[in-house]
C-alpha cells in the first residue's frame, strides 16, 4: 500500500479497566472505501472513535500504541484539530433537533471557518447536500426541524453535516443498521460518488457482510479485540483465509 | 368475594381518603377567593392608577394612597436577583455535568440541596452580617443579594437536570465535528434550553414571594418610590407582612390589596412557567 | 500515555468551578456567621441559651442584668412542627392514595396542579389567611370546644384569647408543607414495580389491603417525608409570625400564644439593634435552626435511599 492515510501500531485501549483493543496494527488506505467487519464487541466500534479520539470523552480510558494519519501522530496533536481533520456519521441519526436542516449542515462549515460569507455558506451547504444525494429532497424546506425527515432522510442529513466540514477521512459507525433498505443503497450509492468524485478516504463500521462486499474496496476483519484479516475485498471475498471470517461472510455471526 | 368486614372496612377507607384528600386541597382555593374577595374591592376603590403608582399615605390620612414603593422594589430586586443567581447556578451546573467525578461537582450539589432546605430568614441574616453590617444600611442590593441566595439552589437543581437529560449521541456528534468543549457546552444548552428557562422561571416565582430574606436586608423604605440600588427599598412581600400587623386601618387596607396583586402576580408567573418555552423535538 | 489537555479544556474548568466554588462558599459563610455571631452570647450564658425560659431584654448584658433564653421558642418550634407534620401526614397519605389508585386522570391531573400550585404560594399569603380567617375559624369551631368539653386534657387546657396560637400555627403550616411530602411520598408510590401490584391484586386482596402492603413497602420514603416536612415547618417564618401569638410562652396548652425560632427572630430583630448580646441570641436561635434544619435533611435523604424492592 503506498502511503496509507490511517496507520496504527500496536494500538492497545482499555475502558474502566477493561481491554478492548488489544494491539491492533493495521493501514487503511487513502481514497479507498474501508469496511470494517466483525461481530459484535470485536471493538469496531471502539477502534472507529479512537481514530478522531472521540472514544476519550469516555471515563477511565487508556490507550498506548501509535496511530498516525496522513503520517502525523494524532496523540501528539491538539485533539480538536485532530477531529476536524473526520467527519462522522454515527449508527442512530442524530441531527441536531434544535436546528433548522439548513443550520445543522451550515454549522460544520462555520465552526471550520470555512465560509466568509452568506453566500459561500449556501454554496457549502448545497454542495454537502447534494453529494449526500438529499438535496433534491429538502432544497424547498431548508428552514424545517430535521424531525420532519424519515430516519434514512436524517442519516443523509447528518452525512451532509460531516462533509460540510470538508474532511479528509469520512468515519461511519454502522450507519445503515437502523433505516430501510431503499435509504440503505442511497447512502451508499453517496459513498461510492464521494469515493471517486471526491477522493474521499472512507472507513465504514458494518455487521452487514453483503454491504461490506457491495461498496468496500478493502476489508479489515476484527474479532475479540484484534484484526485477524485485512486485505483488498476480491481477495477476502472469495478466499478467506481465517475461520471467523468465513463464518463472518456467511452470515453465521 | 371478601368477607362482609373486609368489605366494610374497605368502604370505609376509601371514603376517608377521598374525603379527606378534598380537604386537603380546599384551603389553596379557599384562600385564593379570600383574598381576591378582600383584595380586589380595595383597588377598586382606591382606583387602579393611584393604587400602582403612589406611595402608602399617612396613617391618618383620608385615603390609603397606594404601593408603588413595594411593587418597584419587587420587580428590582427579583429582577436583580435573577442576574445574579442565573449565571452563577447555571455555569455551577455545567460543571458539575462536565466534570461528574470531580470532588467539587459531589460538594456542590449537596451544598445545593443544603441551601434548597435552609429557613430563608437565615439566608437574611447571613447577607446583614455580609453587607449591611459592614456599610451601615439597608439596600436593594443587599435585599437581591439576598433573593439571589434563595434563587441559586432552584436555578442549579433544574439546570442540571435539564443537561443531563440531553442525549450523549447529540455530544458526540458535536465533538466528532471537532466542537471545542465550550462550543459543545453552548449546544448543549440550547438543546436544553427549556428546562433551563423553566428552572429559572421557578426560581423567580420563588424569589417573588419570599419575604423573610427582606426583613433585615431590604430596609422598607414607604416614603419614596425608588431611591437606587445602593438605597432601602420596600417589597410586595415585605410591606403585606409589616402593613397587616399595624392596627392603622389605612394600612392593613393596604395590605390587603398588595395581597391580591401578588396573589395574581404568582397565578400569572406559575401559567406561564407552566406553558414555557417552545419545545425542542428528538 | 498521557492524553493531553488543551488549553481550551483548562480555561473552560477553571471559569466553571469558580461559581461553583462560590456556592460552597455561600454555604460555609452561612454556617461560620451564624456560628462566629451567637458565640458572644454563650460566653455570658453558656448553653443555658437553650435550656432557660426568661427572656429579659435590657441594657445592661447578661448575666447579671438582661437575659436570653430560647427555650420557649424552641419549645414552640417543636410544638408547632409536631402538629403540623401530623396533620400534613394524614392529608399526604389520603393525597397520595387517591391520586395514584382512585382518581380518574383529568382530576388527577386538576389536583397535581393545585398541590404545585400550594408548594409555591407566596408564604405572607398563607399568613394572612391563617391570621384574617383560619384563626378565628379554629378558635371558634375546634378550639374552645375542645377546650369547654375537654379540659382535663392538658394539651386543651387553656382557653384560647384569639385565634394566634401554637395549634394554629400547626394547622396552617399542615397545609403548607403537605406539597412537599406529597412529592416525595408519590415518586416513591409510583416507582413501585408493576409486578408486586399484580401479584396483591390476584390474591383477591380489597383496595384498602393492597393500599396497606404498597405504603409498607414504601415506608423509608414516609418517614423521609416526614422529616422532610419537619425540616420545612420548623423553617417558616412569615407565615408562623403572623398566626402563632409571639408570646414568651411554655406549657403543655397548645391553644396560647407562642414564640417559634424563626417567628422571635423575626420579630425581636429591629430591638436586638438596642439591646447588646440580644443579636447574638437571636443568631443563636438561628444556629440551632440551622443544625436542626441540616441533620433533619441529611437524615431524610438518606431514608430515601432505604427505598428498595
């Protein structure tokens, strides 16, 4: 792999004492999709929110190894800037219920400073819109509540909220396991065009083996804390080489 | 089907405490209309404008002149006590929801709920040893200061609560987007912005009606309608207590019709935290 | 490895735990005041403060000239606080057990509101009434007859001279603490598990049965609520002030005039400016209020965590 955007070495975290992850060294590859696969507690989910440090908001959490992206040690860095550097899409759709759809997309351009004006800030916010494939559905009520949109509406909201902040890397955390088939391919289908239209790195947490087949160019297996696989999706796809993940891709966990 | 004297004894109980139970809630309404039926005819009679703007007359004199003195000194110092007890409670609250395990979060909360229960007529007390004592007078400041005391408690208790019923996925996601802490605290709050209205919202329909933190802090001041911050001032509370308790039939009418103003003035404020603030939908 | 903390973290800290170390503060400031301000008068009198009845205001200090004793106003404290927890107790239980089982939803909700709607009443309304109305009201209809039919009772002892006595004020602080207990006895009622509540009705067990076993296992929370109540009747000022006679009075006759704590204070400040050392016995009087105040609370907190099923 040439340069990969996310590398780790022997990373290791533990929670109120607990071991979750337990020396994980693996690369995820720049402008590629990365899907993530594993059941549940293999730390997926854990290892996803170390990479934007989201995971130390958390009591009682130790982490050592390294974990550099785009080369730069992200334990040695101003953990905000850090997590500007990802933008997020978590498992429940969370928009922000006090805000207008417009304002939850416009505020991760404004809080990046990324808009000088009125004017560019729409442009930010219709661009977000539009490559999260929701624009031609909300362009007529910008102003409304984001409850008024269907769970996968909200997802594709809160996916226009992270590009609004035009990161490098897009974390997703089994964003598709809670809305409906149809709302399932759309949200992929704006992976896939931000993947080749945008150059945009990708790494998306499923238990879904189908969808981690469907849209990932790179499959990262984890189980009890440790990645037992990784590889280009061809490859594990038709030949896994562990017990797990085979089991994984049949559907057996 | 139970014996006869379980039956019996049944009847009995649930007669009681339906009897009973109407009881209870009979004197709130009884009093309501009492005073209304005692205060109302009072500024009726003395006339809406003069009973809200002049000042209590002579005790001889022939008409009883009126409160303004008290109801400016009211709508002051609540409004004073608010400025100050809203920003302290409140930011105390953020902290001890961002920093839960922090020995100064478990020691402020107990140190609330301490004050909470406090007999407000110590609250007075202390704030005479703290700023009337030492500059020689009773002011309005010293009367807020006091109020702002009896505020804090209600004001924090309801924050909190309020900040901790927001979802932690609504944190994450503005910490994911790289949200620095005071920015993420600033959302949280308008998340919760209800709760944090309806809780100050009780603490100035609290203060409104206190009046023993007033009896040495305050100073009563009749005979004048507002003489600054740094001056005694007179309350609605304060002058209905000292008012009934003269024998000067001038007064004690007074007394009566202040009653019925803060009487409506509490039914007003106590719809209107009930209605609150427009609602934030998950 | 250390995770670093950003500027930004510590400036936000050290801005939030400064208002709320000022609360804590607040909380000292009260206990040190009351506590630095009565210590002049035990010196002169010692604890006898609390234990003595005469109260003899004069310019010369004690001992040998005035003399400050509490004991009638804590005796009055007592008296009245006891009375009304009582009386609170009974409509509480009777509030609670018509809410939660007998009360169709619209009036349940009509008398939440009015419960609220009394726990926030301006309290110099409540003294009004009580002075105006439920005196003469009491005087008339329960205590003179009580007195001319019961007298050998030492409680009914004495005649009444007005409607401002010890038992009035009991009553009328009731009907101002009943809110409170109300609250805390109904959360405690509500969070009985569903499961228990099945189990009594298929036993074939009467309203009045079940009502029974439900309170019992509750029983933490009314004695919580008890305490609660006590803490909050002992603290009232303007209303006790103007219905309790603020008479320097002892006796087992509930039906005469009395001094509460916070009542004699009230009233004896604006003299206590004239009279030396009779400040610091008014503080006194505010330091055992306070203790009293701080352990019944503490105590009644604590039952409530007793709560379990």
């Amino acid at each position: 792999m040439s340069d990969p955007a996310i590398d780790t070495r022997n990373l290791r975290v533990r929670i109120g004492g607990k071991e979750i992850l337990k020396g994980v060294t693996v690369r995820i590859p720049e402008g590629k999709i990365t899907a993530i696969m594993g059941p549940s507690g293999s730390g997926k989910t854990t290892f996803l929110k170390t990479l934007n440090r989201l995971i130390e908001l958390n009591e009682g959490v130790e982490i050592s190894g390294e974990v550099r992206v785009f080369g730069r040690n992200i334990f040695d860095m101003n953990v905000y800037d850090v997590r500007r550097m990802f933008g997020m899409v978590f498992q429940i759709p969370n928009p922000f219920p006090h805000m207008s759809i417009y304002d939850n997309v416009a505020i991760g351009a404004k809080i990046n400073g990324l808009a000088r004006n009125k004017k560019e800030l729409d442009e930010i916010v219709r661009w977000a819109l539009e490559k999260a494939m929701l624009w031609d559905e909300v362009k007529d009520r910008l102003r409304d509540p984001p409850w008024k949109l269907s769970g996968g509406q909200q997802q594709r909201l809160c996916l226009a909220r992270a590009l609004a902040l035009k990161p490098r890397i897009l974390l997703l955390d089994e964003p598709t396991a809670n809305i409906d088939p149809v709302n399932t391919l759309k949200l992929e289908e704006a992976l896939r065009s931000l993947k080749n239209e945008e150059g945009m790195t990708i790494a998306i947490v499923t238990h879904m083996p189908h969808q981690a087949v469907r849209i990932s160019d790179y499959i990262i297996m984890f189980y009890e804390g440790r990645v037992v696989e990784e590889g280009p999706t061809s490859d594990i796809a038709l030949n896994p080489r562990e017990e797990v993940t085979r089991r994984f891709l049949r559907g057996e966990m | 089907m139970p014996q006869l004297s379980r039956m019996i004894k049944d009847y009995l109980f649930t007669a009681a405490v339906v009897v009973i139970a109407f009881i209870a809630i009979l004197p709130i309404l009884h009093i309501i209309v009492y005073v209304s039926s005692r205060g109302l005819p009072v500024v009726l009679e003395i006339g809406i404008v003069e009973f809200f703007t002049s000042m209590p007359a002579a005790v001889i004199a022939e008409k009883p002149g009126g409160i303004a003195p008290a109801l400016v000194g009211t709508l002051f110092m609540t409004a004073l006590a608010t400025v100050i007890a809203a920003p302290i409670a409140t930011l105390a609250a953020i902290f001890s929801v961002e920093f839960p395990s922090h020995p100064l979060a478990r020691l402020v909360r107990v140190t609330s709920r301490s004050l909470l229960e406090v007999a407000t007529i110590l609250i007075g007390m202390l704030v005479f040893v703290l700023l009337v004592l030492p500059t020689g007078r009773f002011s309005a400041l010293a009367g807020s200061v006091a109020l702002a005391i009896v505020m804090i408690p209600y004001v924090y208790t309801y924050v909190e609560l309020a900040l901790m019923s927001v979802p932690r996925t609504y944190i994450e996601a503005a910490y994911a987007m790289g949200m620095k802490r005071a920015q993420v605290i600033i959302l949280t709050l308008r998340i919760a912005r209800r709760g944090v209205a309806r809780g100050i919202g009780i603490a100035v329909t609290k203060a409104m009606g206190e009046t023993a933190p007033l009896l040495f802090t305050a100073g009563a001041a009749r005979n004048v309608i507002f003489a600054g911050p740094l001056e005694p001032i007179d309350a609605l509370p304060l002058m209905i207590f000292h008012f009934i308790q003269t024998p000067f039939d001038n007064w004690r009418t007074l007394a009566w019709g202040g009653a019925f103003v803060l009487l409506v003035l509490y039914i007003a404020l106590f719809i209107l935290v009930r209605i609150s603030v427009k609602e934030v939908r998950y | 490895m250390r995770l670093a903390r950003t500027r930004h973290d510590i400036i936000v800290f050290y801005s939030l735990a400064l208002p709320a170390s000022l609360i804590v503060l607040l909380l000292l400031a009260l206990l040190l005041s009351q506590l630095g301000l009565s210590i002049p008068v035990f010196l002169v009198q010692g604890v006898s403060t609390y234990t003595t009845t005469t109260w003899r205001p004069m310019y010369e200090p004690p001992p040998h000239g005035a003399w400050y004793g509490l004991l009638p106003a804590i005796w009055g404290t007592i008296t009245s606080t006891i009375i009304a927890v009582i009386l609170a107790l009974l409509a509480t239980i009777s509030l609670v057990v018509f809410m939660e089982e007998l009360a169709p939803s619209r009036v349940r909700a009509a008398f939440s509101t009015i419960i609220d709607l009394m726990a926030g009443l301006p309290t110099v309304i409540y003294g009004l009434w009580g002075l105006a109305f439920l005196g003469p009201l009491l005087q008339d209809y329960v205590m003179n007859p009580l007195h001319s039919h019961l007298p050998f009772i030492p409680l009914f002892s004495c005649k009444p001279l007005s409607g401002a006595t010890v038992f009035t004020a009991g009553v009328l602080l009731a009907i101002m603490i009943t809110p409170f207990m109300v609250v805390v006895v109904q959360e405690s009622y509500r969070s009985i598990p569903v499961t228990y509540k099945e189990a009594a009705w298929s036993l074939g067990m009467t309203r009045y049965e079940y009502v029974k076993l439900n309170l019992s296992m509750i029983t933490p929370a009314i004695i919580s609520a008890i305490l609660l109540g006590f803490g909050r009747a002992s603290s009232e000022t303007a209303a006790v002030t103007l219905v309790v006679g603020n008479a320097v009075n002892i006796g087992f006759c509930v039906f005469a005039p009395a001094y509460t704590i916070s009542s004699l204070i009230a009233n004896q400040f604006t003299e206590a400016q004239d009279f030396p050392y009779m400040l610091n016995a008014l503080f006194a009087g505010g330091l055992i209020l306070l203790v009293i105040g701080l352990i019944v609370n503490t105590l009644g907190i604590l039952m409530l965590r007793r709560v379990r099923f």
